[in-house]
C-alpha cells in the first residue's frame, strides 16, 4: 500500500499513534492528543488508507493497513517504535493485527470499542453510505447545503457532521474518504481475519463503552488468548466513540498506560 498521511501533534519524538475508525480522519483524535502533548507527550494521527489524505486501495484488507501502519512506524521511527497504539473501531482491529505481526514496534496497545471478531454492527452504516451517496454533489451550492440535504436521512447532526467533514470542494464537491470502496465492503469491514497461532505480550487496555453494543462477553475469550496481558475497563456514560461521549476518562487512561509500559517524556 502507497505511504500514509500523518499528522505530528506535539514536540519531540512521538509516543502514542492513533488509528481511527471507518469514515474517521487523524484529526478526530487532536482533542486527545493535546492533552497527551501538554503532560509531554507527542502524538502521531493516521489517516488509514481510503480515508483522510491517505491514498486509496483497490481491495479492503485489514492486513494490508496493518503492514501499512507498521511499515510507517518503521519510516518515522525505526524497528524499536516504542510506541504506545491506539485505535477505535476499525482502527482497533488494525491496531491489533499490527501489534501481534510487529510486537517490536508496539509498547502498548489500547483498543477502543472493538474486538477480534465480527461486529454485526456495522450495518448501521449501511443507511450512513446511502445518504452520502445519494447527495447530488453537481448541485450543492455549500456545506450549509448538503447538511441540510442529508438531515432527513440522517437526522443524527453528530453523525451528520462527522460524515460531512469528509466532503471537499477542491476541483468541485466530492467526498475525501473511498466511498465507493468502503461502501461496497462493509461485510469485510465488520470482518475479523484469523491471524492464526500468535499472540502479543505487551500491555493491552480493553477500552469499551457502557452503552456500546460491539462488545460481547463471547469476545473475551478471542481477546485474552490474543492478548493474555489485556486489561478490560468499561467506561460509563459512554457509546460506541468512547473518546467523544468522555475525553478526559480516555485521556487519563492512557496515561495510566504509558507509567504501565514504561514509555517515558521525550
């Protein structure tokens, strides 16, 4: 896969990576990563492959975005990253692939509402990728005009938001992220490919929300043999985007993970 976008959030040599999940940009996670940079540590936001200013692929494979991701920790950082790998939903799962095909690169994991397993759940993108694709893009006049276009069938102005912020205007109105692409592969989105007899050691947080359905207890048993350091947190008053619904309980926590995993301030 092409290189990938990545945007550096603080000073010195960056500590924690974050993967964000389908439809998702880097940018989603500058929130987090302020705060992580004010106590002294820097940040790297990706921008995984068909989304953001990262290039599109052809197929949607997990272990092709998680060799992308491994292979872009090794450009920035070398072989021994030490870095602390943080990814929500489909980022999660790339997140865990890439830790347990290149443990070398990863001192910690933390995976954000996922599992190492199928999410039936992500069929409720389903209705979001007819909207966008619905949108007669030749008639917008503004981003005021496709929100208003998109409210009836996606009423949600959070979720609306959140899939508008891919729309561009350069060289007329399209959408940044694959849509074509991603939408056609939902099945695999929700997927998990078997990443057969391995497991990583390290320090793994189990980030989940108490109002989140995409975990279930059948999934624990996959999650510990995976990752039999893993520590599960459920975090209350929160859905599905943890680090949205409660910023500071997610922020905290990784800090907690770095002391755990001996990442130090540059």
């Amino acid at each position: 896969m092409a290189g990938l976008h990545t945007e550096l959030v603080g000073t010195g040599r960056p500590r924690f990576a974050f993967l964000p999940g389908l439809f998702g940009r880097g940018r989603n996670w500058s929130q987090v990563a302020q705060a992580l940079a004010a106590e002294g540590y820097a940040s790297v936001l990706f921008d995984l492959p068909d989304h953001g200013q990262s290039a599109w692929t052809t197929e949607f494979s997990y272990p092709g975005m998680a060799q992308a991701v491994a292979d872009e920790l090794d450009l920035r950082l070398g072989s021994a990253a030490n870095i602390i790998l943080v990814g929500h939903s489909m980022g999660g799962k790339v997140a865990m692939l890439t830790a347990l095909n290149h443990p070398e690169l990863v001192a910690a994991l933390v995976v954000i509402d996922i599992a190492p397993g199928a999410s039936d759940q992500v069929h409720t993108f389903g209705p979001l990728v007819a909207a966008m694709r619905s949108l007669d893009l030749a008639a917008l006049t503004s981003r005021a005009d496709a929100d208003e276009r998109m409210r009836a069938a996606v009423p949600d102005d959070a979720v609306r938001l959140f899939l508008l912020q891919n729309l561009r205007r350069k060289g007329g109105w399209h959408w940044q992220q694959n849509l074509s692409l991603l939408g056609d592969s939902l099945a695999r989105i929700g997927d998990w490919p078997d990443p057969g007899d391995v497991s990583y050691p390290g320090p793994v947080l189990w980030l989940t929300g108490d109002r989140s359905d995409y975990v279930k207890p059948e999934h624990a048993a996959t999650m510990t043999r995976l990752f039999p350091a893993v520590n599960h947190q459920v975090v209350a008053d929160a859905g599905h985007w943890v680090h949205a619904d409660q910023p500071q309980a997610v922020i905290d926590a990784l800090l907690a993970v770095a002391d755990e995993a001996g990442v130090s301030r540059p």
